[in-house]
C-alpha cells in the first residue's frame, strides 16, 4: 500500500491530489465555473453544523446497520429456512442471492447518485430493501425467497455504498477517519448482529424466521422518509440531459461480468458438476465481459467505474485487502454458525457466539479513524490489522467436533475488530488517493471490492463444503442399503443428524468436521495472501 499521507490538519499532500478540501471555490464562497458540453461540476457544500451533521448521518447509517443484519441474518436462518424447504444443498443460492443482487449494483450507484443526488438514491435503496424483506417474510418456497433476497440486495448495495458518499460530501476531509470509524461500527455490528438477531427471533418467536424479514421493514421505510426530509445534497451539475450522462454500456458490462461470475462459481461443484456447460459458460462469459467492461471504461467520457483511477497503487492496494479480507471474513461468519448448528447448538446459541466481533469492530474502527487523524499514515496500521486478522483465522482453523464453544467468541473479537479497522483505514486511504469530484465513483469501487468478496467467499466455501461432505459421506456410506436418500436428506436438512441408521452418527459428523476444515484453511489461506500481498513492491 502507498506510503502517501494526508494532514490532519486539512492540507493535503502526496496521497490526495489537487488543492485542500478548505481551498475548494465552494467553501471558499466563490462559484463554480459553469460546465462545459462534456463536463461536469462537483457542487461541495458548506461544512454542516454538527448537531445536523448527527441527525443526517444517524439517519443514513439507519440503513446501514439493517442493510448490514441483511447481509449475514442468513449465517443462522440458512439451517432453519432452508430445512423447512427442504434444500440445505441450496445454501449459498439463499446466502448469496442478497449479497451478489448488493455487489451488482453497489458500483454504479456513485455515479447515479453524482447525476440524481443522494437523497433520492437512499429513498429508492430504502424502498427496495423493504420491498424484498417483505417478501423473503411472505414466501412459500425457495424461489420466492430467492426473489426477495435479490430485490432487498439492490436496495441493500446503495445504502451501503450511498452513506459513505454522503459523508464525503458532508465531513471535511481530516475529520472523515473517525465518521467513517464510526460508520463501519453501524456496518460491522449490523453485519455481526444479523446472526444473533435471526437465531433468537427464529427460536423464540411464534412467527420464526418470518418475523426476523419482516421487522426489518419499518426502519427502512423510517429511513427512506428521515432521507427524504434531510439529504440535501445537490447532484453535479451539467449542462447535458440525465439520461445522456448514465453510462449504460458500463452498467451493463459490470452487472453482467459479476453476475456471470458468480452464478458459475455458485453452481459448479455445488448444484451442477465443474465439466458442466452452466459453470463453464458462465465463467468464461464473465472473462469476455470483464475485458469488454475494462475497454469500454477507458474510452467512456463519463464512465461508471474510471478504470484507470484502479491503477493507482493506493487505490489497487486497498481494493485487494478489502476483496480477500471481505471473502475469509464471510466464510467464518456464515460457515462458523453452521458448524455449531452441526455439532448441536442452538440456532441463538450459534449467533450469540459471534456476539464479541461487534464490540471489537467498534474498538478497532474508532482507533483507527483516531490514529490516522493524529498521524495522517495508514499503511502501518494496515499491516497490523492483517496480522491480527491473519492469527484470528489460524485459530478459528482449530475448530473441529471438540473445541469448546468459548474459543469462538474471543477470536472473533479480534477477527471482526481487525476487519472493521481494515475497512476504515483502506477507504480513507482510496479517498485520500484521488479528487474530490471521483470520492464516490471510487468509493463505489472498494465497496464493490468488499461485496464481491463476501459474495465470491460465501460462494466458494459453499463449494468447498458441499464437494468435500458429499464425497466424505459417500466414501463412509456409499455401499450401504438406501445410501442416496439417506445422503440427501442429511444434505438438506441439519435435523436428519439425529435420525440416521445405527453406527452412522459418528462418521456422518466426522464427514462434516472434514468439510468444515477444508472451509477453515481456505479463510487462512486467504488471509495470509492478502498480508503477503500489502507488502509486495508497489503496495509499499
């Protein structure tokens, strides 16, 4: 990662280009010059006072912290929903339909918000995420759900990314580290939560799981009308029509490329064989689509994502950490959670577990957003938070039929604080990396970088998983009478443990410690890329 500073004192250097944030016309009082036929003015307000600076990002990070239970409320609910369907073997399409729906539309919600504001772009993400809860409370079967997972991961992707650009409009800046701290507590602990919050809504409700969806409806239609009343902020402004600035060609190429990606790395080895035309197609199209979209954005005017902002090494450095750190991460945190469901615990008992990573989260975002005040530098920190990351999954590698439940809280103190510290230190650093007038765009691209992570970790280990526990139980079981039905059913449903013939047990849970084990040294093993990935000359 770049050396590059910035003063906490407001001047920039090195890492942020152009003239200080408090030497822009705007704040100076002068107006903008009037845009060409091809540009675009960035309108930056005035610093707003500091009890409604409170209220605007409360409101904001509303949305944040339900968004964020959404994203991981599965990591409990997966066992209890997909039992009732009957289509545990379907996990990561549950698990992942949200997250790949957010990490679709999380990079061209920057520019769309830059040409129609940010407030309306916050109401319609609100909207969104509350219309597809309420139908994931609604559904009859797996289908349904899946629709509504993938309505609330549009709505769910622009309140993630579109707080971020509303504090980069609203916080000067050398203040933004300890906003931005206190922002990714909303996400960290909203994303910690998710599955405490399902576990015990699922086990001591009448509604059950129902009900976890369905009260996460309210907050957001609160929020979409607190924004509505709030945001303020003006869009650019240009002298060309909405619809001639909306690079269609470059949102096409990028829902496209994730979307192909995804789906192949989600079916192959999980619901279809790796030879299968589905993987294979989807894969290669991916390839096509990914090198389309990079030729196409580095001839577009106004392009979604500029691409070559990605060559920045700052930039480039702080997509990769939160891309592989985004991808250990939620594979612990939905693969964790099952594997205690496996051994017996409790679907709250499960979630309770990850209940210390909030508080870490808290402890490592705020210190963070301190010290790179105090200091303007971030790559120490970085490597710091890599290494406490990195130790926190070896442990978490250990996890097998025995390990004593405690050992899981205390080490995702430490996983969950070390990420939520990697999250403030790699976005101040990108935005401190390029202008003002490319903050959002380039935003979009970490938190791209962060969905596709999770989307492409959940989805992985899920492969990972499914490959090794099909082949470990048929290895054990296959020349046994009705092997196959009985193989699926413990496939599908977590309760069929407790119902397999005599002299199975004991081997049917060996199978599953094998499959969570092949998941544990894949989250180690990315962890120790992404350390060994900072510090190669360029990131430096």
């Amino acid at each position: 990662m770049a050396t590059d500073t910035w003063s906490p004192h407001g001047n920039k250097t090195a890492g942020e280009s152009g003239p200080s944030i408090r030497d822009h016309p705007l704040l100076r009082g002068d107006q903008p010059k009037p845009p060409t036929a091809d540009d675009e003015v960035a309108v930056v307000v005035d610093e707003v006072p500091t009890a409604r600076l409170v209220v605007i990002m409360g409101t904001v990070w509303i949305g944040v912290f339900v968004g964020a239970i959404d994203s991981t409320i599965f990591a409990t609910l997966s066992g209890p929903i997909s039992s009732e369907f009957k289509s545990l073997s379907l996990f990561s399409w549950l698990a992942t339909a949200y997250l790949i729906a957010n990490a679709a539309c999380q990079p061209i919600s920057g520019r769309l918000t830059d040409i129609f504001g940010r407030g309306p772009g916050l109401v319609f993400s609100n909207l969104f995420f509350a219309a597809g809860n309420l139908i994931c409370g609604l559904a009859t079967d797996q289908y349904t759900m899946i629709l509504g997972r993938v309505i609330a991961g549009i709505g769910g992707g622009g309140l993630m990314s579109i707080s971020t650009f509303v504090g980069s409009d609203l916080v000067p800046l050398r203040k933004r580290g300890v906003v931005q701290g206190i922002g990714n507590i909303c996400y960290g602990s909203g994303a910690m939560l998710g599955g405490v919050y399902g576990g015990f809504v699922n086990d001591h409700t009448a509604m059950g799981w129902r009900l976890a969806f369905f009260s996460l409806v309210p907050p957001a239609v609160i929020s979409a009308i607190l924004v509505s009343v709030l945001v303020k902020i003006p869009p650019k402004i240009s002298n060309k029509s909405y619809v001639s600035r909306i690079d269609f060609g470059g949102a096409f190429l990028t829902v496209g490329f994730l979307v192909s990606l995804l789906l192949g790395l989600n079916a192959g080895g999980n619901l279809v064989p790796w030879r299968h035309p589905l993987p294979i197609t989807a894969v290669s199209a991916s390839v096509v689509l990914f090198v389309l979209f990079w030729i196409w954005e580095s001839r577009a005017r106004q392009p979604i994502i500029p691409v070559r902002l990605l060559v920045n090494r700052t930039v480039l450095a702080a997509c990769f950490a939160n891309l592989v750190c985004s991808m250990a991460l939620f594979m612990a945190i939905f693969y964790v959670p099952l594997y205690l469901q496996v051994r017996g615990y409790s679907a709250t008992d499960a979630g309770l577990a990850l209940l210390a990573s909030p508080i870490g989260t808290s402890v490592f975002s705020i210190s963070a957003g301190l010290i790179m005040k105090r200091t303007g530098r971030y790559q120490g920190l970085a490597i710091a938070d890599l290494c406490i990351f990195t130790v926190g999954m070896a442990v978490l590698t250990t996890l097998d039929e025995n390990s004593p439940l405690r050992l899981v809280p205390s080490t995702f103190f430490f996983t969950g604080g070390s990420y939520g510290g990697m999250l403030t230190i790699t976005l101040l650093a990108c935005i401190a990396a390029v202008d003002h007038s490319q903050q959002a765009v380039i935003t979009s691209a970490t938190y791209l970088a962060r969905s596709l992570g999770s989307t492409m970790g959940v989805t992985i280990a899920s492969a990972i998983y499914q490959n090794i526990l099909k082949a470990r139980l048929w290895e054990r079981f296959g020349d046994q009478p009705g092997a196959a039905d009985i193989i699926r059913r413990v496939r599908d449903d977590l309760e069929e443990i407790s119902r397999v013939p005599p002299g199975w047990y004991d081997g049917v849970l060996k199978s599953f410690m094998e499959a969570f084990h092949g998941v544990w040294l894949a989250m180690l093993t990315l962890a120790l890329t992404d350390l060994a990935a900072i510090q190669v000359p360029g990131f430096d």
